[in-house]
C-alpha cells in the first residue's frame, strides 16, 4: 500500500510540474509572438502595448492570458471582430509542448531542472529565428546573439558546475567542434562553392561576358563592330553589378549553426543539417512545382531557416542518440 501511494504520488508530482511548465512555455511563447512580430520591424518590444493590427485597439490584460484566450474569443478581436490569426496560438501552444517534452527527455529528479531549462531557452531562440525567417527571409542579430551567448554561457557552466548540469553529457570539446562541424562546411558551400557554380554553369550574364570577351580579344574586328561588343559588355557587367553576387546561405544560416552547434555538441549539429537538407529539398521541390505551373519563378525561392530551426529542434532532444544509432547501423556487419 505504501509502495503504492508513493508510486502515485510521485506521478502526481510529475503531473504537476509538466502542467507548470507549460503553462510557463505558453507564457514564453506569447513574448516569442511579440519577437517574431516586432524585431524584424525594428520595433521595441517594451514600449508599446499589446493592440489589434486591424483597428489599433489596445488588446486588455484580461484578452493576453496565452492560448486561452484567443480560444475564448473565437480567435477575433473583442473591439472590431477582425480575425486574429491562429499562428498566435499556435506558436505559444508549440512553446509549452516543447517545454514539456524537454523536461520528459531528462528526468529532472535524477538530471535537475537547469540543463533542461537551458535547452527550453534555447528552443524559444530556435523558434523566433524559424518563424522569423519564414516572415522575412531574415534573422534578427539579437536573437542569434542570444543562442551565442547561451551556447556559450551553457558550455562554461557545465564545466563549471557539472553537478548542477548533470543532465548534460557533453564535453567542452564536443561544443567547440559543433560549433565549426556544420557552419564551416556551410560558410564554404554558401559563399565560396555557390557563387563560382552560379558564374560558371547558370549565370546567362556571365556566360555573355565570357563569349564577349573571347570574341573582343581572338576575332578581327571593325572599330564600329568592337565598339558595339564593348557597349553590350559593359551594359552586362553592369547588370551583374546591380544584381550582386549570389550565395548559397545566408549569413545567418551559418551563424545559426554555429550557435546550434555549439549548444548541442557536433554529432547533433550533423543530424540537424541531414533533417534540414531533407526538409529543404522536400520543400524546394514542392516550391519549384508550383511556380513551374503558375509560371512565376520570382516564387520559387524561399528561406532556409525554418529547415535549420526544425533540425535543430529535433536535435535539442535526440540528436546525438540518432546519430550514434546510424553510425552503428551502417557499421555493424552482419553475422553469416
């Protein structure tokens, strides 16, 4: 009986703290909205109210209590009946699972509350960067200064005070490297790889200058015919001037999983790279599809950060697991 009564309690108490955290997370996730919104406006997050985008109409304390209450308005605004869109909740409501599934990962009896607490601080980062990118196209410096400083705040600590980070497994060594694992390869391919393919196999412009150039210099020429070729090459190289080179990621895209990286340890990062290529590629090709058939190519690009983010959340709880468990599957050899 007695057995019994402490099995249940402790369920109860598990119970309990899953519920607050995510009450917590929704909390959390109602500032990330304010994130996602306002920074890459450049506004304040402090400054002004909570308001109605349609009507301006500022939003009463009683209309922010996270997730509820856009359920109990039916998802309007209480003054003009504008709907308010479903992401709002959506996103606090993906905040708080979140949080609750981290605290479930590591047991927060046997692997205490800070290292768990850490990876939620992380997730809402992650989270603010996905959506913002997905908005913009863009990722605000702060918030990837934030994971920075985290990342490394979290490294120095588990050296630091390994008993109250129990929960974390990897070494200062294992951060360092996933720190430059995944955004050096990145760096290379976006800035370096991209941009020489682009001139020398797709880029029309450069491909003209190449032929303009050859022409002007191994043909005989009239002076009018040169004149004309050196006018159509200068308008070109002008074109390409204006259009600026092109790269494969962003600077941010990089930065990002540096921070990643360095939060989660290198066997993590990759796995979050695979996930994201994966995603990216599923979605580039849907993408491609449906602007072959609107015949609109301007459609067809479309922003890598959300990839990162969702790899990099899926990561946070199993990254190094999964990436262990593949290396032992293709290195296993079967027994005949």
């Amino acid at each position: 009986m007695n057995i019994a009564f402490a099995v249940a309690g402790e369920q109860l108490f598990y119970a309990g703290v899953c519920v607050m955290v995510f009450l917590f997370g929704i909390t959390i996730g109602s500032f990330l909205n304010v994130c996602i919104l306002r920074l890459p406006a450049g506004e304040s997050l402090t400054k002004r109210n909570s308001h109605c985008m349609t009507c301006g109409t500022e939003i009463k304390r009683y209309d922010l209590i996270p997730l509820f209450s856009w359920l109990i308005l039916g998802g309007k605004c209480r003054a003009c009946k504008a709907p308010i869109s479903p992401r709002y909740s959506v996103v606090e409501g993906l905040t708080g699972v979140l949080f609750v599934l981290m605290y479930l990962r590591y047991d927060f009896i046997a692997d205490g509350l800070i290292y768990p607490a850490l990876l939620c601080l992380f997730l809402a980062g992650v989270i603010v960067i996905g959506f913002e990118d997905f908005d913009t196209q863009e990722m605000s410096v702060c918030v990837l200064v934030y994971l920075g400083v985290l990342a490394f705040a979290t490294r120095v600590l588990s050296v630091l005070f390994p008993t109250a980070l129990r929960g974390n497994s990897l070494s200062i060594t294992d951060g360092l490297v996933g720190m430059f694992s995944v955004s050096v390869p990145l760096l290379v391919i976006g800035f370096v790889i991209t941009p020489l393919f682009y001139i020398l196999f797709i880029s029309e412009d450069h491909k003209t200058v190449r032929k303009l150039k050859k022409r002007l210099k191994k043909e005989k020429l009239s002076d009018k015919e040169r004149e004309k070729l050196t006018k159509v090459l200068d308008e070109t190289l002008l074109s390409i001037k204006e259009n600026g080179p092109v790269f494969g990621f962003g600077m941010g895209d990089v930065i990002f999983m540096a921070a990643g990286g360095l939060m989660l340890g290198w066997k993590a990062a990759v796995v979050a790279l695979f996930i994201a290529i994966v995603i990216g590629a599923a979605a580039a090709l849907v993408i491609k599809l449906k602007s072959s058939k609107k015949e609109d190519e301007s459609s067809s690009a479309f922003a890598f950060g959300p990839c990162l983010a969702i790899g990099l959340g899926v990561a946070a709880y199993y990254g190094t697991e999964i990436f262990d468990w593949y290396i032992s599957a293709v290195t296993t050899v079967p027994v005949i």
